[in-house]
C-alpha cells in the first residue's frame, strides 16, 4: 500500500493485470493474500490449497496465514524465509525490517516468536 500511495485499491488493480499474465503459484498466493485481506478467508483457504509452498513463496505464505488468524502457521513460513540461506546480511535485515512494519504481519506483532525473528525496531 504505501508504494501505491496508500491505495490497497491500486494494488489490487495491479495484480489482477498481472494475474492476466502468470498464474503460477507464486501468483496464487498473492491472491490468497489479497482475498484474505477482502475477507473472503474461503476463497483464500482454496487457493493456499492448490499451491507448493517454495522459498519465492513463503514471506507471502506468512503475511496470508496471519490475515487468515492462524498464527503459528504464520510464524512457521516467517521462520522459513528468515532462516534461510537465500538472504544476504543486507536483505535479511531489509526483510526483517519490511516485516516489522508490514501490515499484512500485524496480527503476529504482540507474539515473542515474531520479535524473536524480526528483532525489535532500530535493529
């Protein structure tokens, strides 16, 4: 949203355009998540049932599970993307920065686990 100007609106736009070019997984779960923003925790419960979790998917996996309330799901898939090899010292703090502020994250801000993998502000 704040890339877009704080229009979550404009996002949704963007993507659908591209989810008009590439209906990979990776896409899918992108609109799992932005179906579990709109509320329509079904239709992102069906989508995360036809997907393969994999590394380019699990920040986004996170952000979906913690709109949809399930917590420890959530956390799991943060944990993946956080601990894994794939990040550079640079990134992982970038990731870990974007997360604490992510709003698609906030259910999972008050949990420990949370602050015990993304660290605390100014970190």
């Amino acid at each position: 949203p704040e890339a877009l100007g704080g229009k979550p609106e404009r996002g949704r736009e963007y993507f659908e355009r591209a989810w008009g070019l590439r209906k990979d997984d990776f896409m899918k779960v992108l609109l799992a998540c932005y179906e579990a923003r709109d509320g329509d925790a079904e239709a992102a419960r069906r989508l995360l049932a036809e997907i393969e979790p994999s590394p380019a998917s699990w920040y986004n996996l996170a952000c979906t599970h913690a709109l949809l309330g399930e917590r420890d799901r959530a956390l799991e898939y943060l944990k993946l993307d956080l601990e894994s090899d794939r990040h550079t010292p640079a990134t992982l703090a970038r990731q870990k920065r974007w997360a604490r502020k992510d709003p698609d994250l906030a259910a999972l801000h008050a949990d420990e686990r949370f602050r015990a993998l993304v660290g605390a502000d100014g970190e």
